[in-house]
C-alpha cells in the first residue's frame, strides 16, 4: 500500500507550497540518477535557480510557465555573485513563488546550499534540502572507481581544490595516507600543486591518480595517471574544468571494473 501511495503521489500533480525553497541537488548529470523527489519539484516549480552543472535534460522537466534562472558559475566567469543569487531567493520566495534552487552534486557538498539556507533562515523564508548524488560518488561509480575497497581503501576523503582565497592549503599530513582515496573537486588549476604536496608529504610518485571529466554523462573522460605523471598528462591532453581529480590505490580497478566507457 505505501508503494501504490507513492507512485499516486508521483503521477499526480499538485501545487507546491507558495513562499518557500527547496535546495535541491540534480545529481552529477545522468538525468536518471535525480531522485524521484528531485524530479517531481522541478516539475512543478513555479521558479527554478539553476546552476551550471545541472545535466543535460534535467532543465527539460520543468514546467513550461516556470520562471527559470540561470545563475551558474564557471572557472573564472560568474553569472550572478553569490550574494545575489542569496537575495534572487529570498525575492522569488516574498513573491510566493514555490522555488527550488537546483544545484549539480549534492548542494551540501561543495555546493555552498549552507551560504544560501543562512541567508533564508535569517530572512525567514521556510525552505527543504534534497540530497542530491554527489560528483565523487557518481565519477566513481562510472568510472570503475570503487572509493572505498577492503584491499585498497578503508576511507575516502572529499577536499576542494580550490579555497575561498584562491590558495591550496590545505591539510596535506591527513591527506597523503596509505589506504585513503582522496577525490579533489575543482582541482584541474592546481594540479600540479596537489601532486608535488601529496608526494612531498609520503606517498609515491607511483600512486595511482585520475581525472574525470563530465562524469556519468555521454561525454565522460577518464584520464589515467600516476601522482608523478598526472600534471602533465593533464596539459597533454588539455582537460578543462568541470573534472575530479581521484587519488589512491582504487583507481587501479579501472581496467578490470570499468563498465561505462566501454557501452
């Protein structure tokens, strides 16, 4: 009976409650990894605030009398800052619009949905979060990557590549451990800084590393390399953004666990 309820509840339209957001994460691109819950607000948001790397397709869910924003953000170019984008949802919420802020990942991780719910609590504004798949989980997956194995990795780490300041310093002593798969999220521009730190604080040269370009999606990339070499495979090939940069012994799996690219 709860299963029948809930395909009611999905087949079923209905309004969404006027004057509030909901922070919702779009996954790393496959539309068909959104959650269900994802794809039913977006489907009946009477606004959607969407980011840069929200999938191919997913936009295509949205009602055709929405409101839809584009406020997305790459390296170096910024549509909107991030504090208008705060204040774009605290207006479309007064104006009782139901809003949902479609982020790609997961909107806790990387995603700043913290900087944004700070700024509708502090305006009063009611507001819901969907858990979205994040990048490190969905690259991994597809790329044959298994973040956690109990011959490879007994802990996975996700760090940003790239700090509020510009710089990256970060904790290298915790990072560069046996047994660990690290996954560096905007990381491309610092590569080959995050390489000489990993090495310089223990692990070999000779550690497995990869870069995942547009993971999940027709598109995807995976360049393979070790921490010695991966800087200038990356400018070899000249990989840009958006990419994770996946570091331990589990990249390794690829050739025998790779299912993806080989479709």
């Amino acid at each position: 009976m709860a299963a029948q309820r809930q395909r009611e509840t999905m087949n079923t339209p209905s309004k969404l409650q006027g004057g509030k957001v909901w922070l919702v994460g779009a996954g790393p691109g496959d539309p068909e990894l959104l959650t269900l819950k994802a794809a039913r607000l977006i489907s009946q948001a009477d606004a959607i605030v969407y980011d840069h790397l929200v999938g191919n397709g997913i936009m295509d869910l949205a009602r055709g009398d929405a409101r839809i924003v584009y406020a997305g953000k790459e390296s170096s170019k910024h549509t909107m800052p991030q504090e208008d984008i705060n204040q774009l949802l605290v207006e479309l919420a007064r104006e009782g619009l139901s809003v949902v802020r479609l982020k790609g990942g997961d909107p806790f991780i990387f995603g700043r949905g913290g900087e944004e719910l700070e700024t509708l609590a502090a305006s009063g504004i009611p507001f819901e979060v969907v858990p979205g798949v994040t990048a490190a989980a969905g690259c991994g997956a597809y790329s044959g990557f298994p973040l956690t194995h109990r011959e490879h990795a007994q802990a996975v780490t996700f760090v940003t590549g790239h700090l509020k300041d510009d710089t990256v310093n970060l904790d290298w002593p915790a990072l560069a451990r046996p047994c660990h798969t690290v996954v560096f999220y905007m990381g491309i521009g610092a590569a080959r800084e995050i390489c000489r730190q990993m090495i310089d604080h223990g692990l070999p040269s000779t550690t497995p590393a990869a870069v995942v370009r547009n993971g999940t999606q027709a598109d995807q990339r995976t360049l393979l390399a070790t921490l010695g070499t991966l800087p200038q495979r990356i400018e070899e090939s000249g990989i840009k953004p958006p990419a994770l940069i996946i570091v331990g012994s589990v990249v390794s799996l690829h050739e025998k666990l790779s299912w993806f690219e080989k479709q």
